[in-house]
C-alpha cells in the first residue's frame, strides 16, 4: 500500500454558501426532508442525493428549490426509533454516476453502502435516460464478494465515499480513531462494471494508496466522499469526526476539502465554514472551474441536509479545467 502523508500547517478557511435545504415531499408519512446525506452524483440537470438512514435516494434539480422526490433502492421499512434505525439501515454512503455499461446505454447511478456491518454490504443499480433520469426500478447488488476482502485488509472497514477516473472506479475507506487508515482503492472499471452486470468475475483492487490528512483540534480527519476532476486527480471532502469506530457517531470538530492532483500530490484539505458535518462532494456542472458541491449531515433526523457551494480557487492555485 502507498501511503501519501500531508505536512501540516494551519489550515487555510474555505468559505462556504448554503445553496439550499434539502426539502422533499413525504412519502407515507415521512419527514418533509433529506436528512443525513451522505454521497452526491449529478445526471444533467439531476442532482441525486443519497442518504445513510434511508432505502431511498433522493432527486432534486439543480438551479430549482422546489422539493425533491424520493426513488425508492429497498423495499423494507426502517424503524423511527434512532437506535433500531441504526441497527438495521443499509448504510447507504456513497454514489456515483458510471458510464455505459451492458444494458445501461446511458449509463447508471451505483449506491453503495459502506461494508461496517454484514446488513452494510449492499447497493443498488439505477439505469438512467438520455437526460440523466432514472428509468425502472433499482437491481440490488450484493456488495459481500467485495466488501469481504476489504474488510480483511482494513480490519475495520468503511467504505464512504466512490467515483470514476481515468478508466478507474475509486473507493474511499474513511478512517476512524481506533483504525485511522485513510485509503483510496482503485479497480479497472471495465471489469467492475462487467461484475455489476453479471457478465464478468468479482474484480480485484489494482492499487490501494493511504492518505495522511491531518487533523482539527486533535481529531483525525477521514474521507467522507470524493470525486472526479476534468484532466486528471480528484477533490475529495472530509470530517473530523470524534468517534472511536465506524458505527457510533461522535461530535464533529469541523469537515475540510482538498485535492488529489493527477500527479498523485495531496494538495490542502481546507476547513470549511460550514457547521454541520459534510459528507458529499460533487463537481458544479454550471459553476466556473474549481467550483464544488457539498452536501451535509447533522447527525439529527429533524435537521434537514443542506446543498452548500464553494470555489477552491479561494484557496489554491491550480489548473482547473472548464467541466
């Protein structure tokens, strides 16, 4: 495993703006909104929101504030209570949009739960139209034959962040205090994506790089979600969550973004202004390069997620490419 370690000094602000709250309208009496979001994908002018209390996947539309609807990923119902919710949840921590695969003309959303528990390795494929909607209902996926692996090789596995680059499906483990191992896992998404059809068999990781990101008073920060720059490297965000596991939430100390370049440089993670803990990153389809999306989690059902916005050209210098 390479390992990438980042010199620490203090840590640059990235101002960020509220966009939005993630209303939705309710479906069988449910919450009027999105709450703990944890992973972003844009399709067109879909903006998919997946969330890891819920079986479902939220749309909304970019550039509109009207409520977004839920797809629904699983069938079964979750309990209210927190508690009960947390035990039997999927999980659901990171998406992203894959190109043309056999039968997906125009391509899919891949859900992902994140493999800390035997009830978490599970995800779901979404077909998408020519305008990057969903079309027919979700397939699950039985994530086990990779998540098993994994786990072996990380001891305490957290998968919560995906996203395609250079001809590479990239998994994100976040790292927690009792095991801090931070760590992209890359597989040729060729056979990835024959395996998500069942034309191919279960892929293996060709490179797994570990990432040192420093830390915000003393609490290590972990992968939260990452995505794809134009040109080559990637953005990813992050939190600083004081927890000592993959399971029980902790107190966030604050969330931070940064980039991977193509070169494999590290550059930043920059802290953010934002209060709530931020889970979701993806690239702004009609912003000026260096422009990103951010989506939240407050760790409270009643609390809506949040849309935010933020230009890293605040805070570096580098080239980035028009979308």
């Amino acid at each position: 495993m390479n390992t990438v370690e980042l010199a620490m000094g203090r840590h640059r602000v990235l101002p960020v703006e509220v966009v939005r709250e993630l209303r939705i309208t309710p479906s069988d009496g449910g919450l009027d909104h999105l709450s703990a979001a944890s992973g972003l994908a844009m399709a067109g002018d879909c903006l998919y929101v997946v969330a890891d209390d819920e079986h479902s996947l939220g749309l909304f539309r970019l550039g509109d504030d009207k409520p977004g609807r839920w797809l629904t990923l699983f069938d079964e119902a979750l309990p209210g209570g927190h508690k009960e919710r947390k035990a039997l949840k999927a999980d659901l921590e990171a998406l992203t949009l894959l190109p043309e695969l056999a039968g997906y003309l125009h391509g899919a959303l891949f859900v992902a739960g994140s493999g800390s528990k035997p009830n978490r390795r599970r995800g779901a494929l979404l077909r998408l139209d020519a305008l990057g909607m969903v079309t027919g209902a979700a397939r699950p996926v039985d994530l086990a034959p990779i998540h098993g692996p994994l786990q072996t090789q990380f001891g305490e596995l957290n998968i919560e962040g995906l996203f395609v680059a250079e001809g590479a499906l990239c998994l994100l483990q976040r790292g927690s205090q009792a095991s801090p191992t931070n760590a992209c896992i890359r597989f040729d998404l060729a056979e990835f994506g024959s395996w998500l059809t069942q034309q191919g068999p279960v892929p293996q990781p060709v490179s797994t790089t570990a990432y040192e990101l420093g830390s915000i008073a003393g609490v290590p920060l972990t992968f939260t979600d990452g995505a794809a720059l134009p040109g080559g490297g990637w953005v990813f965000c992050a939190a600083a969550e004081d927890t000592g596991d993959s399971y029980h939430d902790g107190v966030c100390a604050g969330s931070a973004v940064g980039v991977v370049d193509a070169s494999g440089t590290l550059h930043g993670p920059f802290v953010t202004t934002a209060t709530a803990k931020v889970e979701g990153i993806a690239i702004d389809p009609k912003g000026a390069p260096g422009d990103v999306l951010l989506v939240t989690d407050a760790d409270d059902r009643q609390l809506p997620a949040l849309l935010l916005k933020a230009s890293l050209v605040q805070v570096m210098h580098f080239p980035f490419p028009a979308v």
